[in-house]
C-alpha cells in the first residue's frame, strides 16, 4: 500500500525553479578614488 504522502507527492506538481537571468546584470561603474586626504593642516603657531 502506498503512503497518502507518497501520493501527494506525486499529484501535486513540481516547484517551478527559479529561472536564471538570461544576461548578467551590468555591474555598477566603480566610482574614481577620492584624492587622498592631505591630512591635518599645519597651524602656524602665533606667539
């Protein structure tokens, strides 16, 4: 005797999977390096 899962199984029909993305996606332009951060300013001490 068959199972009611076994049955079930074979009535319901497959998942659809998930259909690949005919063409990759276009990746995003990497944006330019920021210049370089010169760092603290040397401050002129008045005295």
């Amino acid at each position: 005797m068959i199972p009611a899962r076994w049955t079930d199984m074979i009535a319901t029909p497959p998942r659809p999977f998930p259909t690949p993305d005919p063409e990759p996606p276009i990746p995003r332009p990497i944006p330019p390096d920021p210049a370089p951060d010169p760092g603290p300013v040397p401050t002129r001490i008045v005295g």
